[in-house]
C-alpha cells in the first residue's frame, strides 16, 4: 500500500535592506569629531602672550674719578686750628674761616643728650647713607676704606657742635683769654673742604689708568683743635661749580656713548639723577670717558671716588617678548588714492579693471590701512592681484602698484584668529622690546599676541 505525503516547504523571501540614517549621521559626526581631535592635536601649540605696559632701563656700573677746580690753602704760622665755617659749605671772600693759636682751645664739653638732641633727620639719615654705602661696597682687601668712614663720621659729628663752638669760639675772643687768638678769612669764593688727598691739583689730561686704582687712596681729614706747622695744608676751596667726572668703559660701551651727546647718571651715593655732556680721553689705551656737569657739585664734594649707573636706555612702553616679532611687505600707496565708495562708508581704493567683454571699468576696492607714513600708506598686497593700477578719485592720474616695503610687527589674535599688527621699537633687552603705545595701527595695553611668530601665519585660526 503505497501512502502518498504531502512535504511541507518553507519558503524564504529575502529581506529588503532600509537604509538607517542615523547611524550614518552619527558615523558623519564621528568622523569630523576624530578628524577635529588629530587636527587639534597635530598643529602647532600657540601660546598666548598679553601685551602690558612696561619699561627697559639699561644702566652699566661704574666706579668715577672725581676733577674739580680745586685749592689748597696752607697755614703761614704753626699753632692750632678750629673752624669757624662749617665744612662742605660755601663761603664768600671775607667769610672768617678758622682760628690760629699757640695753645688748644678748652670748650665746654656736652653731655650725651644734648648732642642726640642737636641731631636732625637729615644729619641722621646722611649717617645712614654713608654707613650703608660702605656695607655695600666693603672688600676684604679694602680695608682703607675703614678708616675713611670713621673719619666722615668723625667729621660729620663735630660738624654737629660746630655752632656751638662758634659761640664759644666769639665768647673767648670776646673775653681776650687767648691774647694770641687770630681769626683767619678766605681770600676766594667758593666751597669750604676740611680735608685733602693729594689728588687737588690732578688734571684731566694727566689722568692716567693707576688713578682709578683705590688701593693706594689716602684722604686726610682736617679737624679742629689740632696743630698744625707752617706751610701745612689748612682747608681746600672749590672755585668752580662745573666738574668733572672720569670713567674707564669697554669698547662696546664707547661705540654705545659716540652716538650721544648727553647721558643720565644715577649717583649711588644718594640715588640722584643728573644729565652729563660727554668726551672722550684718547691718549689712554682703554677707553676713558669724562662726564662734565654744571651743577650739584655740592653734594658730592668729599668725594673723589663716586660709583655711578649710567643710564644708556630708559624707555617706557608696551612690553613685548621679541620671538613675537614678524614682517610683512605692503604696497607703498598715495594717500591721495584712498576713497570711501561702495555701498558702505567704509575706505578704500578705485581699482581699474577689465570684464568678460574686454571692457575697461572701475571698480571700488575696500581695503585695510596698516600704516601711515608721512604721504604714503601701508595696504595688504594679498588684496590686489599682480599689475594692478589704481586710479585717483576725481582725477585721470594712475597708479602702478610696484613698490613695497617691509614692516615690523605681530600676529594679534584677539578674535581668534591671526591678524598682523605694525609695531614701532623704542628699545630693546635681552629677551623683550619696548615698543610705542597710543599707535592706531599698532596694538594696545591687554592686547593678546602670539608669543611664537614663527609657529603662526596671518588669517590661522587659534584653537
């Protein structure tokens, strides 16, 4: 028995394939994600510099030798001396200027308090600066030195009595004590010093490179009530209140010196300023520099050494950090092409121009201004093509666009991206430029700059 079985069959359709837009968004912003990380992480690092204000001062240190006009004057008898002037001051002819006896003179003696009281806050800040200089300036195998800051502080504290001593001094000439007692009166006008170092009759042509040399420096300070013989040096006088002040320089800062007239000198001492006129000493094998000045002679005239700064650069500013620093060449054009035209108030150029049909035509350019100078300013040649010829408003005069220039200057990035800015150098250090604020095509204080021009090119957008 034959039994026949229906088979059952399954029948497959194959499926239709939809395509998901979503997962090819999603793969589309994958890819411009991961592209934007590799571009961000392969381009150069531009680092940020803010523009402040600033200043560059360039001083070099110097020790200087001291020349005046200056005089002894020597004692024609022995016997004692006590000054009636008080030292470092300035006198007239006639001016009694010390007493001469056979015998020292006996003063009243002060006690302890009254010489603190007669102190005044300038006489004790003088103290200070003149014990502070030698902190500062002490060598080991300088101990002359020593000697010579107790002797100005000696003299500055019997300075301190000194009117005292005037009243006592007028008190016994009154009372004819001393019968021998004579009052001696300067014969010049000028600055009364009470102390000599044998270097008063040394001229600027003498000068010579041991001059400069400390080690061998003696100063002898001319007190009251000591005897003196005949002929011995009594006091100076200054007669001149130009002076002069010597200095040994290296080449460098000769050939710095040459291309001025003048030059600002910060005086240590007391940290004043003063403008000096300059020469040079030729006949010395290192270069010698004198310093001449009109005035303030006064305040300096114990000295015959003055460590000094010369000031070759003070200039203030804005501050940049000179690896920001690039050139660009712009087309020099008259400043009597610029116009405003277009549909907007906005400056520009007529640029001459050919169409399809070989017609000649005008057109109006904007442009952007970098830089004036005098008649002439600074375009970007990126905005013209090559051959280009501008056409003067209201005229039929033309111009070729040949001639270029270069300027100095930075990549601002303020909006994100590279814009070049003109900067103009007032001076420079090491590692920064000052360079001119208030410039309407240059940048301004908070400005932000790329530190590293070399990494950067203008129109670069700053991640």
């Amino acid at each position: 028995m034959t039994t026949n079985k229906k088979e059952d069959k399954v029948i497959k359709y194959p499926k239709n394939k939809q395509l998901n837009i979503g997962i090819i968004i999603f793969g589309i912003i994958f890819i411009y994600l991961l592209a934007t990380i590799v571009m961000y992480l392969t381009a150069p690092r531009i680092t940020v510099y803010e523009v402040r204000q600033g200043s560059i001062l360039k001083d070099n240190a110097y020790t200087g030798l001291a020349i005046r006009e200056e005089t002894i004057v020597y004692a024609d008898e022995p016997g004692y001396v006590n000054f009636y002037a008080e030292n470092n001051s300035k006198v007239k002819v006639g001016t009694k200027i010390y007493t001469l006896s056979n015998q020292k003179l006996e003063f009243e003696k002060e006690t302890v308090v009254e010489t603190e009281q007669a102190l005044s806050n300038e006489e004790k800040h003088s103290l200070f600066l003149k014990i502070q200089a030698y902190n500062n300036q002490f060598q080991e195998n300088d101990f002359n030195s020593t000697y010579q800051l107790k002797n100005e502080l000696e003299t500055t504290l019997n300075r301190i009595t000194s009117q005292s001593k005037t009243d006592q001094i007028n008190q016994l000439i009154s009372s004819g004590t001393y019968a021998d007692l004579k009052v001696i009166s300067s014969v010049k006008d000028g600055i009364l010093v009470c102390s000599t170092d044998g270097m008063e009759e040394l001229s600027i042509e003498e000068i010579s490179r041991e001059h400069f040399k400390k080690s061998n420096y003696k100063k002898t300070e001319l007190n009251s009530n000591e005897k003196i013989a005949a002929g011995e040096p009594v006091y100076k006088i200054i007669t001149n209140d130009k002076w002069n002040l010597l200095i040994e320089v290296s080449e460098a800062t000769k050939a710095a010196l040459q291309e001025k007239k003048t030059v600002k000198v910060n005086f240590k001492k007391d940290n004043q300023e003063l403008k000096a006129s300059i020469t040079f000493l030729e006949q010395s094998e290192k270069p010698i520099v004198c310093l001449s000045f009109n005035n303030s002679m006064i305040r300096y005239v114990s000295d015959r050494y003055l460590d000094i700064e010369l000031i070759l650069e003070d200039e203030s500013g804005l501050k940049i950090p000179k690896s920001a620093e690039t050139s660009k060449e712009f087309y020099v054009v008259p400043k009597s092409y610029l116009t405003v035209g277009g549909n907007s108030s906005k400056e520009g150029v007529m640029r001459k121009q050919t169409n399809a049909k070989g017609e000649t035509i005008t057109e109006f350019l904007n442009v952007t201004v970098y830089y004036e100078e005098d008649e002439y300013v600074y375009l970007d040649p990126n905005a013209f093509k090559k051959g280009d010829v501008l056409i003067k408003p209201e005229s039929m005069e033309t111009y070729d666009l040949k001639e270029t220039r270069s300027l100095k200057g930075v990549y601002c990035i303020n909006k994100g991206y590279a814009v070049f800015k003109q900067i103009k150098i007032l001076c420079e250090s090491h590692e920064y430029y000052i360079i001119e604020e208030g410039n309407s095509f240059g940048l301004s204080n908070y400005d932000h700059i790329a530190l590293d021009s070399s990494n950067i090119k203008e129109n670069d957008v700053v991640f």
